[in-house]
C-alpha cells in the first residue's frame, strides 16, 4: 500500500516533505479546518460561528505556504 501511494503521490509527497515545518502545521491546520466544517448538524450558532472563524484563519494562513502551479496542466476554456 505504501508503494502504490508513493508511486500514485510522488511529485506531490516531494512538495510536502520541501516545506518547513511552520508551513507543513499550516497545511495540517488547513485541512483539519476544512474538515470541521462537515461538523455543522444540530450544532448551536455560536458553535458553527467558532468554526466559521477558525476555518477562516486557516485559510489566511494556508496563503503563506507557496503553492507550485503547473501552467500546462490548467486547462482554460
């Protein structure tokens, strides 16, 4: 099983393991953020607004992690 991800996720493990280790925390904190915000059934509204605005911190400090951008593969139609 890992043999097939790292053949399936090479260039992509590459970029992660290329990152500091403040910019790998904010990758992490990012995606837990996103995920909490499947959380939301019979939550109370001050809960989902806490979770509103932690997902909105991730996403300011997800900017600071440089994103490599392929330009052959985005497809413009």
């Amino acid at each position: 099983m890992k043999k097939l991800c790292m053949i399936l996720f090479r260039d992509e493990f590459k970029e992660f393991l290329s990152l500091t280790t403040m910019q790998k925390l904010y990758v992490w904190y990012f995606c837990l953020s996103l995920c909490s915000l499947c959380i939301t059934d019979d939550s109370p509204v001050w809960a989902i607004v806490l979770v509103v605005l932690n997902f909105a911190n991730a996403a300011r400090l997800i900017k600071k992690v440089p994103l490599s951008v392929d330009e052959d593969n985005i497809k413009m139609d």
